[in-house]
C-alpha cells in the first residue's frame, strides 16, 4: 500500500518501491493519489444569516454538515461577505441600534476582527457587496443605487442604474455578480417580475436586461446557463443565454425545492408569465446561491415576519449533478442539513473552492 510519505517523496524527486507489490509509484499516480487526498477535504462554507456569521464544514461525499461554528454575533443582521487575500469585509445592518444603521466588519483570514467601517447613512438597507479593484461595491437596496466605496480613502460614489426611483426601494437591488468585464444586478422588483441589469464596468454601461423569477435573489452564469433564486415560489430559475424563441428551445428550467424530503422537481418552462402562478415547493424562501463544478449550495429560509426572522430556522440544501438535472435525470444527490436557530439565511459563499458567485 502507498503511503503519504512515498508520495511526497516521489514528488520530491526519489523513487520509493512499494514493498507489497514490487513496483514504482509512477509520478503521475502520485499527483493523482494527492489530488484525491485533496478532494476529500470538507467543503468550507461561509453563511450569513439575520443573526449570525457561521463557518460551516460540509462533507464531499455525504453533503451532511461536519461543523457549525459561529464566527461573529450580536451586531445585528449579517448579509453579505466578500474577501482579498488577506481579509474578509462583511456587511451588517443593526436594528437593535439604529443609530449605527450599516456598517462594514473587516475580519483577517482568520476571521479576528481587524476593524469596522460606520457607513452612516450613504448606505441604506444594504443587501449583497462584492470587492472589485480595491472597492467594495454594495447593493444599496433603499437608495435604489450601488454604492461604490473606495478603501483608500473611503469616498463613496453612488450609481443609480435606474434614476427615475432614487432614494426609494421601488427596484429592491440586493445582489451583484462580476464575469469578465461585466457587472450583473438582480432588481427583485418587490411583487412585480424581477429583472437583471448587465453592465460594462467600470463605464456602468447598461447592455442587457432580462426578466426572470418572482422576488429573485443572486445570479451565477454556470455554463450556458442563468441561474438565480426565484425566492417567491421556493425555487431556482436557470434561464438560457442568448435563447433564440423561433428555434421552439425551453429558456428556462424551474428547480422546486422541497428540504423536507432531501428532494427537487425540475419543471421546463417557455413564457416568463408563467412566473404568475402557484408555489408548488414547501413554504421557503431561498436566498444564498453557491455553485462550483456541479455542486449548488441554496440557503433556505422559513417565511416568517420580520419580527421572527433573527432566530427562525436556517438551513443549507446542497444539490449535485446539475447536468443531469437538465439532461431530464435526477441529480445525483440533494441533502437539506439544518443550521440552527441562526434567522433567515441572506447570503452562502464557498471559501476554498471555485464559486462561480464570488468569481471574477
């Protein structure tokens, strides 16, 4: 039997003999036996929740939850986290003080708080945040705008996508996505269909806008595909690019969630009115989308009032295999694990693996 150690040392150069067998480990079977050792590493997890920062461990194989552990607490509703090299910025709103409003928790790698940023009230009801080129742009839901803060200096700039509705939440801006040179914002729309906006940044260009989903929340390009949370009917929406309606193509795939049974139904969809309909899932409200390779990672939230929402049930429902999902088949696994009592789940990263929705 290879050992870890004869890998490392044929890495390094020597040729150890497997006594057992009575050959050479080749090099190329030795990267492949650390890549698999590598790949069975838990799946690192950063949950922002209406009361909570929470490192999550995920097991590869099972999906089932290692660890919970909370990071931070007690400032208020935690709503998004973005990150550099060398530290985490996340993104608070405390309704216990008001007089604080929002405010930027900046934590170092191991998640120590280094420091915070009052924002004061440039930034209203502020949802998703990503960090671009040395600024940290935030979705500023109540003022209808993203907000571009510059941490050199920490001067504000605010963009307003859509300026006949500045300083309301008439759009509800909450989240933000970068793929190239183009900026993505979801406008949930509140009780009307939501919209993305694509931008050129930094020009902030408008160069595409799309309708998609009921009180939509993230978007990740995965493939050829869209794909967001259609929080209003408990589901995901993946909706193809560039669909071309004479070629009589399905735009769109609904993924219905039921966390209750570990379970999905996909649903092929052709109009975007058929959005106007009954929720066939559970009562939830997903909202935090992760995707890396064929793995999605979709926070689930009870539906409760505002009030309740700070230690209502969090969860995380992990699906793999989406190619199959679209192919007709069933995934290869779904696993709904609970969080605790942590409130309603605003936003899920993957830290030490590709995700698509922190990518660049």
């Amino acid at each position: 039997m290879t050992k870890f150690s004869d890998i490392r040392e044929s890495l390094n150069g020597s040729k150890p003999e497997d006594q057992s067998l009575g050959y050479t480990l080749p090099l190329s079977q030795a990267a492949c036996a650390l890549d698999s050792m590598k790949t069975q590493e838990p799946i690192e997890i950063l949950v922002s929740t209406f009361s909570a920062l929470l490192h999550v461990l995920m097991d590869p194989y099972s999906l089932s939850l290692q660890e919970v552990r909370v990071v931070h607490e007690g400032a208020g509703a935690y709503y998004s986290t973005t990150w550099d090299d060398s530290r985490y910025y996340v993104l608070v709103r405390n309704y216990n003080q008001p007089i604080l409003g929002n405010q930027i928790l900046v934590f170092d790698r191991q998640f120590r708080q280094l420091s915070e940023m009052n924002c004061g009230g440039a930034i209203r009801e502020g949802h998703q945040i990503r960090l671009v080129d040395g600024c940290l742009l935030i979705c500023n839901t109540n003022n209808n705008c993203l907000t571009k803060v510059r941490l050199t200096d920490n001067s504000i700039e605010h963009f307003y996508p859509l300026s006949a509705s500045r300083d309301s939440n008439f759009n509800h801006i909450n989240s933000i996505s970068f793929y190239g040179n183009r900026l993505w914002l979801v406008a949930a729309n509140r009780y009307r269909n939501s919209f993305f906006m694509c931008f050129d940044y930094p020009s902030m260009a408008l160069l595409e806008v799309d309708a998609v989903g009921l009180a939509a929340h993230n978007l990740i390009e995965w493939q050829e595909w869209r794909m967001t949370c259609d929080s209003y009917h408990g589901s995901l929406v993946l909706t193809r690019k560039g669909f071309d309606e004479s070629k009589n193509e399905f735009p769109m795939f609904t993924i219905h969630l039921f966390p209750d049974t570990d379970e999905v139904a996909v649903e092929r969809i052709v109009m975007s009115n058929a959005y106007f309909r009954e929720r066939r899932g559970v009562p939830i409200f997903p909202r935090g989308l992760a995707v890396s390779g064929n793995l999605a990672l979709v926070g689930i939230s009870e539906i409760t009032r505002r009030a309740m929402r700070h230690d209502s049930l969090s969860q995380i429902m992990a699906i793999e295999g989406l190619e199959k999902v679209l192919e007709g088949g069933k995934p290869d696994q779904v696993k709904a694990s609970e969080l605790g009592r942590y409130g309603a789940v605003m936003d899920v990263r993957i830290l030490n693996r590709d995700d698509l929705g922190h990518a660049f």
